[in-house]
C-alpha cells in the first residue's frame, strides 16, 4: 500500500531540502562542527564500547609545538575505532589542548557519496582523501590524519597481529617532503583486538580494495551482537615529530631520495614507539612484535 500523499510529499520536500548540502563539496574544504566533536556523550560512548579510551603524548610539549603536520597512525582496524581518539573528545583531544591546530582527517572518496553519513564526517572533521584534496589542505597550512595502511591494513586487521602495511605505501610521506611539514607516529594500541576477521573471499576482497579502494571488511565483534567491538581498552600512544626537509618535485633525483630516507625514519620511529609501549599496553606485553609490512 502506497504511503498517504502527504508523508510522500514531505520525503520528497525533505529530499529536495538537503540536496544543496549533498552538492556542497564540503568533504573537500571540511566543515567540522566543533559542539559536536567536543559533544560529551562522546566520552559517555567510548566507556561503553571499549571500558577505557585514552591518548598518551610520549612529548607533549613537543607536539604543541609543533604548528602543522601529518599525523599518521596505524594499525587501520576493521573500522578504525580509533579515529575517535583523535576528532572527538572522548579521550580529551580537544578539551586537552592535546595539539591545537587546524586540521583535516582524511577520508575514502566513496564514502562521501553515502547520504547523511557523509555529514556525520565533515562535521568530525573529515575531507575526501584524494591526493589533489590532500595537497590543497596541506597548501592552505591545515594539518593532516592519515591511515598509510588504508583498505588493505584494514582487511588484514586480526587479534594478536600487530602490523603497519607501510612498506609500501609512501604517498603520505611524499606530501610531507613536497610541503615540508613533519610526520608524527601514532600507534593505536587494542584496535586489532576490536574484531575477529572472517576470512570469507578475502582474496577477492583484496583485490576490489586494491581495484577500486573499497574495503568490504568481514568480522565479529561482541558474541551477542557481532557489529559491536569487543570491550577492549583502546590506548592509541603519540610519538615526537620527525622533521621533513622540503624538496622540490621538480628535482625528481633528490625528491625520490630524501623520499625513501624520510620513510625508512617513519617506518623504525614506529616500530620504537611501539617497543616503548608494548609491555603496558599491548594484550601480548613483551612478546608483541610489531611489522611493517
């Protein structure tokens, strides 16, 4: 039975209402909502999901002093619960002053194309992870959070594994170079334990990742409710800035190099400030031994 006219008038009015706001591009200037990233349900949220959710600084001195950067975190995890830490307030980002810039958290293109969620993400703070989009935020003197590991970190997420798929991804250190702004290591500890994966076609998942940059991610969390994580402290640990030289692009030689060098630094300050942490903060303490894949 079709619906009274008036309820199919009102969904088409309210369709017709938000179309302006779904052509807006703002997932490529972002439009964050400050009430609503410093929300305090969101602490509220956190306790719930996950029993503790915290960010430790190793220098916080260090980061506040640092006026723009790209923060780079791993591991991605099925859905990167701990993007949360970072663009609202459950763990005091905000309220802290934890690093007082301006910044865009980038985000996969395809899921601005996802009515209303896609305001739920500009308005924490996100913008469309395309690398022209990337390059325009870090020329207007933003910041940026970046997953290196993207949608094949994500599938790969698994309790007890504790890896970065940064060998080869370089994207984010080639913007570093090209704009001169430093790299901060973040490990989130507890985000692989979130979820067990279900390893259904996963070979034909990592090839539509890879393909089309969609992740189709398979996994179990909470025995009575398989989509919500498992209660698992979730702790996501912040190391110092690594200072990048700036390098023209057009000196392709010395672009490449100061490239691989400014990567092979990332790459073991990661796996340091994993070390540094794990005995506290991993499930497996001192036997955890981190991977960069």
């Amino acid at each position: 039975m079709a619906a009274p006219w008036f309820v199919q008038l009102a969904v088409a009015a309210a369709v017709l209402l938000y179309l302006p706001e779904y052509w807006s591009f703002k997932e490529l200037e972002g439009g964050a909502a400050p009430w609503f990233q410093r929300w305090r349900g969101w602490r509220a949220i956190a306790v719930w999901l996950f029993g503790e959710a915290r960010v430790v600084v190793e220098d916080p001195a260090a980061l506040r002093g640092c006026p723009r950067g790209i923060l780079a975190v791993a591991p991605h995890g099925v859905v990167s619960f701990n993007h949360a830490l970072f663009f609202t307030d459950c763990a005091g980002w905000f309220s802290d002053g934890v690093w007082p810039v301006e910044r865009r958290d980038l985000a996969a293109s395809f899921l601005f194309r996802i009515p209303l969620y896609r305001d739920f993400l500009i308005a924490l703070g996100c913008v469309d992870a395309s690398r022209d989009n990337a390059r325009r935020c870090l020329a207007a003197g933003r910041s940026l959070f970046v997953y290196p590991g993207g949608e094949r970190e994500q599938l790969s997420a698994a309790p007890g594994r504790h890896a970065a798929l940064w060998k080869n991804r370089k994207g984010f250190v080639r913007l570093a170079v090209e704009y001169g702004v430093p790299l901060i290591p973040s490990y989130a500890f507890g985000e692989a334990e979130l979820y067990a994966p279900v390893p259904l076609l996963l070979e034909a998942r990592l090839a539509l990742a890879a393909a089309l940059r969609i992740a189709l991610p398979l996994a179990v969390g909470r025995a009575w409710c398989p989509p919500l994580p498992k209660k698992r402290p979730l702790v996501a640990v912040v190391g110092n800035p690594i200072p990048v030289p700036r390098v023209d692009r057009r000196d392709a030689k010395k672009f490449d190099e100061t490239v691989d060098e400014v990567h092979a630094k990332v790459c073991a300050a990661l796996v340091e400030l994993f070390d540094r942490h794990k005995r506290d903060l991993a499930t497996d303490g001192d036997r955890a031994r981190p991977e960069i894949l």
